[in-house]
C-alpha cells in the first residue's frame, strides 16, 4: 500500500497588543514569541527522518501563516541540502485560508470597538454553526478539496501544510466523526502544533490521525 501524509502546522502566536479579532485582516504577523514558537516547530520537523523528507511545503495567504512556514524551511532546507536534495520554496493556496468571521476587527473585551458593541451580540445564536461567519461545513470542504487533490498529486510522499486552527480542526472533526460541527472551545489545535493525517494514496481513505505539540514549553 501507497501511503500519502499532510503534516497540518498551525501558526505561531500573533503580535495583538489592542486584542483585535483578525479574522483575514492584513498586517498580523507573528509576535517574538510566535516566531519562536515556529522556529521550534521547524526544529521539530527537521529533525524527524520522514517529515525532514516533504515533498513540498504550503500555507494560507496570510502573512502569520507565511511567516510560520518561512520559519520551518529555514529549519528544513539545510538539513536538505546536506543530504544533496534541492531547497523548497513556500507555495500558498487560498483553501486554506482562515474562516471568514463577520467579528473582523472587533476588539475582545470593553470599550469602543469591543465585540459586544452595536448589535453584534445578535450573530451570535449558534455557537455549534457558527452563526457569525463561514459555517464549518464551508470551512472543512475547502480544506477537504485542497487535502484530495494533494494526497494524488503527491501520492507516496508527504508535505506540509500551514494553516489555522479553525480550518484544521473543522476538518479532522470531519473525518473522525463525519460532521464539522463542533464546540470551539474544545479544538486540540495548539499554535504551532502539528496534526498529521496519513491516506491510503489510492483510496484516499485515512490511516491514521497523530498529533504533536512541539512549541509547548516556548516562552
């Protein structure tokens, strides 16, 4: 049997001194914090023989996520290149993007701005949909498209994948239950973390779901 892995990276914490929701707003990069976080990701996957072995690294358009994935080819190109393989360039794709949030910029807490200010409050009648932006349906079947048309492009192989936890959650929650609905509060998606998914190439069926954690003990 063929197998085909996606290792799904979420993004290094993001500097938000005004605690704004960002949603897909430009200009949120990663916070010192976030970069270490990412450079410790990349450490992580470098170190391993299969994951330091990807075929091709990608991430949503947003400069977090861009900035995560820079962080771990510069980890994962030297190791590469000493082993005489060609560097990977960063290769983005908007299915991956974050969920869109009709809360974009709206500040979390008090205030002028703050989320609970001039009826916003009145999006919020599910918190199993959500009512207040894309649905998890929307968000697990573009993660899904992308993932089918990646496990047979890149039948054998594996690749990594930068994303947000939204879009990853949503779409593991998919392929273990068989619904993207789900509680938001209870996503297992650490920043920087790492959610592996290994297919069987020719069906496209998952083997198996494992998950890492390697920035956990950054400062």
């Amino acid at each position: 049997m063929t197998v085909t892995t996606i290792d799904f990276v979420r993004h290094g914490k993001v500097e938000n001194p005004d605690h704004l929701l960002y949603e897909r707003l430009p200009g949120f990069h990663l916070s010192e914090r976030g970069l270490r976080m990412a450079q410790a990701t990349g450490r992580f996957i470098a170190a391993d023989p299969a994951m330091s072995r990807a075929a091709a690294v990608y991430s949503s358009p947003l400069e977090r996520t861009r900035e995560t994935a820079g962080a771990i080819l510069d980890a994962l190109n030297p190791v590469r290149e000493a082993r005489g393989e060609q560097p990977l360039e960063l290769i983005t794709d908007p299915r991956i993007i974050e969920a869109a949030n009709e809360f974009r910029g709206t500040r979390i807490g008090h205030g002028e701005g703050a989320l609970w200010r001039n009826g916003n409050w009145r999006l919020v009648t599910n918190l199993y949909k959500p009512s207040w932006g894309e649905s998890y349906q929307s968000v697990a079947a573009r993660v899904k498209d992308f993932a089918d048309e990646k496990v047979r492009q890149w039948a054998g192989r594996r690749i990594i994948v930068v994303s947000h936890e939204s879009p990853i959650w949503s779409y593991r929650h998919l392929l273990e239950t068989g619904h993207p609905e789900h509680w938001m509060f209870l996503r297992h998606v650490a920043l920087a973390s790492v959610t592996s998914i290994t297919y069987d190439s020719d069906t496209g069926r998952v083997m198996s779901i494992t998950y890492a954690d390697p920035a956990a003990s950054v400062e």
